[in-house]
C-alpha cells in the first residue's frame, strides 16, 4: 500500500484542506465588517510581499551566498520584466548553474 493512501496520511490531508478553507472563508466573512479604507487598502495591496518575504528569509538565512545571490537575481529580473515566472526561473538557473560551477554555500 502506497503510503499517501494510509488513513492517517489521508486524515492529514483533509485536516489541512479543511483548515486551509476555514482560513479563507474566514478571511472573507471577516473582511465584511471591515471597512476598506485607504490605509487598510495600502495594507492588503502590501500582504502579498510581506507573505513572500516572511516565507523566503529563513530559506536565505540558511542557504547561504548562492541561494542570496540566485533570490537577488531574481528580484533583478522581476523588476525589469515584471514577470514573476521568468523571475522564478532566473532564480533557479543561477542557483543550478552555481552548484554546478562548484559553489556550494
């Protein structure tokens, strides 16, 4: 039997599905009795970069010069090419091809 298909695995799952939706229909019957503002726009149009940002620095912490220099190539590229795809793919290339030149931290 394939381990994701273990009841406990399984409960997991649907644990983590049911609170992921809770969250977000939460959010949006929260969001009813709070009147959008031009402050509380300014803070909901900034979330999404705080959000990447709380979740990427332990990673760069902890990964060392490559992985800062494959995040700052990144952001290069987002800035220049607003696309946030290609800037997911800059980033990896430099990453592989620093690992692969030898550099390892």
């Amino acid at each position: 039997m394939h381990d994701v298909m273990r009841s406990d695995v399984l409960l997991a799952f649907i644990a983590m599905t049911a609170v992921t939706v809770a969250s977000r229909l939460g959010g949006f019957w929260l969001m009813r009795y709070i009147p959008v503002t031009p402050r509380v726009r300014r803070m909901l149009d900034a979330l999404p970069g705080s959000i990447i940002v709380a979740a990427s620095l332990p990673v760069v912490v902890e990964g060392g010069v490559v992985v800062m220099v494959a995040i700052a190539a990144a952001m290069i590229a987002t800035i220049i090419r607003r696309n946030e795809f290609l800037a997911v793919i800059v980033g990896m290339a430099v990453a592989a091809l620093a690992r692969a030149v030898g550099f390892s931290g």
